[in-house]
C-alpha cells in the first residue's frame, strides 16, 4: 500500500470513528428526559429553572417486578427493580398503584419519576438496619457517611416524585432517637471536629450505636432538575426534603406534615434555582429553613443558597414560616418569599428569623418578603439574631471567630394580628446589621415594643 492510499485509508477510520462517537452521544442524547423551563419574574434576576418532562416516558408498575403488599423486602427489592429498568430504558415512570406498600429505603436514578397513583401509601419502615449501608449525606451542616435517606438520590438527573399519593414515614423505631443523651451528643462533637480537620467525608463513619442521627426523609444530594409534586408526605425522622448541593429544583402542591423533632418541612441547602409553590406545612420546626453549610463545611464547598422563590404557601404550625441559617458558612443570597398565608391559631416564633453566630462566617443579602398574612405571632414578624447557638455553644469551643454579613433585608405588606414586637435585630457591634427596609409592615396588637433594634444601620420604615 502506497503513503496516499494509506493516509486515504487512516482519514476514512477516522472520520469513521468520530461520527460513531457523535452518534453515540446522540444516542444517549435522544434516550434522557426532556426538561420545561420555568420563568418567574423576581426582584432579582432569577435564572430560568429547569424541570423534567416525563409526559412521553413510559410506566413500570411495582407489581409487574415483584411487589406485595405488607411484604417489606419483596416490595423493596420490586421498587428498585423498576426504577433500575426506568433508568435504563432512558427514562420512565415508576408507579406506585393505590393501596398501602412496606417498604425499606428507595435510592432514585436519573430520567425516573416515582409517581404514587392516588390512595397509594408508600410506608417506610422504622427499622434502622433497612437503611444500611451507610450513604454519603449530612447532619445538620456537616458531611458524612450515615443511615440512608428514605427515599435518596446522589449525583442523579431529571428526577420526580409525582401524584396524588402518600408517602408516609413510621416513627416508632426512631423515637427513642430522638432524644439527645450524652453518647449522642459526644458523636456530633466528635462528627464536628472531623469536618473542622478536613477529614475526608468517607472517613466521617457515623453509623454506630451511640450516634443515633436520624436520616432525612427526602434527601438528593448533589443533583439537577428535580420535580417533587402533588402528592402529601406525613411524618419524618428528621428533615423532610432536603436539597443538598442542587441546581433547579421545583417543589409543588405538595401537603407536607410532621411534629416530631427536627422536622422542618423544605431545607435548600447550598442549592440554587429553587421554587416552592402551593404547598401547605404543618410542622414541629421551621416550614422552610435555607442553609449552606456549617462553619468549616461551607467554607470548604463554597457553595451558597441563592435564587429561592417562595409563593402561595400556607404555614398551619412551625417554628418560622422562613428561617435563614443558622447553618449558612457558604452564604443565602437572592430569597423571595412572596404571598404566603399563616392561618389564625397556628404556633409559630416568627415570619422571617434569620440567625447565625460568631463561628458562621458566610453571609446573607438580598432578602425580599412581601404580602404575607398572619394571626398571632408569638415573638414577632422580623427577627435578626447573631448569637444563636444552641446545643454547639458547650460542645466546641471558637476555633475560628467569623462574623455574618447581613444586609438588604426588605419587608413589604406584611401582617399579623398579635404580636411581642415587629421587629427585632441583635446586630454585632463589630459588624452591625445593615439595610433593613420595612414598609407597610402592620400588627393589630402588640405586648412589648414595636421595633427592638441593636447594632443595624440604615434601618427604614415607611408606615403604611
């Protein structure tokens, strides 16, 4: 073969080989779920969210891969059977048909949308060993390997939880973990100084018998354009969805209730592009708190919160309607919350609390909260505070000092029928709160005093 017809040859491989592998990625391409785009109009420029579009995909009953009802590891060993098929066929929906379904954890891929069909209840088991092997997850700002989630998903796109169903945790079996003894207290010392010496996350083993850190309930970890809509999730053993380190997140008329402890009803965490909508919260601690990490972890991920859109909720119990930290070391930008209701009677501390300490660092600006509704209140509608601790004043001492960043607070058209103050903002003298704007901010009753501020510059009000 002569030096022309061989080049001839080695250019025609080539090209060969290059458009097999386009037609691969095309391919692969053509098999993953389309996504929608949301655009909503905000006080700041809002990224356009993207949601999987499972319109077109086709269905995987549980029944047809094995499920029982009241059979706990058939049912489980089913679900993963068809959310594994979904994923392979390039995207599908797994569905969960009426009736009530045992189960263990469910460990969602890409392209899957597990829709409980209504009168469907997904019952997750209280026993601990259904959620072994450890996971890569958190506990309360801090990384770690721990019990799974009950339902979890890591590094997975185009993901949805869909329908008219119930997803429904049992608590019997972590009640007793709930409580905070001093064995427990030791393990989340001990879960704290790990991350603070920047011991590599799988070395963080938290899974024994004296740590007791309940999982969350919904927890996806480091994942992109998830949709969770339409269906009521009722109890939790700790937080109850948790997006973590996530881009494009969507949450939808969903009725969310749980009173045990710990139980927040939404935490974005170092996440971004986030929309909460129509959802009604009936919880035993914050209804929506965002967070980004705690001290050494959010300083190390340098991820922040930022582009939140909260609207048309409803708050029937919960600590706050919105709390802002105290986990925020990677910094919360860019939140609105926007015509949200509380119902007369519900328990709640305040509307908005933002807090944080003296070892947070991070920072939080640009906070919008506008035409909220509310009864009575048991502190008050606003409150700002930098020393907030809790059980972590006794257990670590300062390693680090780093003050919070707070500034661009703005309230507008916000109500409450009782009240201790309107607002009330425990600066640091170091570094005072700064630009807190209030207008139109009304309460029928007040039995304290109307404004308590502390080290804050540039606070307005405009009366309505």
């Amino acid at each position: 073969m002569n030096k022309n017809v061989f080049k001839i040859v080695l250019a025609a491989l080539c090209l060969l080989s290059i458009n097999v592998i386009i037609a691969s990625v095309a391919n692969k391409l053509s098999r993953e779920v389309p996504v929608t785009e949301i655009t909503i109009k905000a006080p700041f420029d809002m990224p356009r969210i993207k949601m999987p579009d499972f319109s077109r995909s086709p269905k995987f009953n549980i029944t047809k891969y094995g499920a029982v009802h009241n059979d706990k590891q058939k049912t489980s060993e089913a679900i993963a059977k068809a959310i594994d098929a979904a994923n392979k066929a390039g995207g599908g929906i797994v569905v969960i048909p009426a009736g009530e379904w045992l189960t263990g954890k469910l460990h969602l891929k890409s392209n899957v949308n597990l829709y409980l069909a209504k009168n469907a209840v997904l019952l997750f088991s209280d026993d601990p060993a259904d959620y072994l092997p450890a996971v890569h997850t958190t506990w309360e700002g801090l990384e770690c390997y721990n019990y799974s989630p009950l339902i979890y998903a890591y590094q997975c796109h185009n993901i949805a939880i869909s329908g008219e169903g119930e997803l429904k945790a049992k608590l019997d079996g972590w009640k007793d973990w709930m409580k905070r003894p001093p064995a427990h207290m030791a393990s989340i010392k001990r879960l704290y100084n790990l991350a603070w010496e920047c011991t590599p996350v799988k070395e963080r083993q938290m899974v024994n018998d004296t740590a007791h850190l309940r999982p969350h309930f919904l927890q996806f970890n480091r994942c992109e354009n998830i949709s969770v809509t339409g269906i009521t999730i009722t109890n939790s053993p700790f937080w109850t969805i948790h997006p973590y380190l996530c881009r494009n997140v969507v949450l939808r008329n969903l009725n969310i209730y749980a009173h045990s402890h710990n139980n927040d009803g939404v935490d974005p965490e170092m996440s971004q592009n986030v929309l909460v909508e129509n959802c009604i919260f009936d919880q035993g601690d914050d209804a929506i708190a965002i967070k980004s990490g705690r001290n050494p972890e959010g300083w190390r991920l340098k991820t922040p919160s930022k582009n939140i859109v909260i609207r048309n909720c409803t708050v029937k119990n919960g600590h706050q309607l919105l709390a802002v930290g105290s986990e925020l070391s990677g910094g919360i930008e860019n939140v609105w919350v926007d015509s949200c209701t509380v119902v007369d009677g519900a328990k709640l501390y305040h509307l908005l609390f933002i807090k944080t300490n003296e070892r947070m660092g991070g920072y939080v600006k640009n906070i919008h909260f506008t035409n909220i509704a509310a009864g009575k209140i048991d502190e008050g509608i606003l409150g700002i505070e930098t020393d907030v601790l809790y059980q972590w004043r006794t257990l670590v001492p300062t390693y680090e000092r780093r003050l919070t960043p707070i500034s661009d607070i703005y309230l507008d058209n916000v109500s409450a029928s009782e009240v201790k103050f309107v607002s009330r903002i425990l600066g640091e003298q170091e570094l005072p709160v700064e630009k807190v704007h209030l207008k139109n901010i009304t309460a029928k009753k007040i039995t304290d005093r109307e404004y308590i501020h502390k080290n804050s510059n540039q606070v307005t009000i405009q009366p309505k």
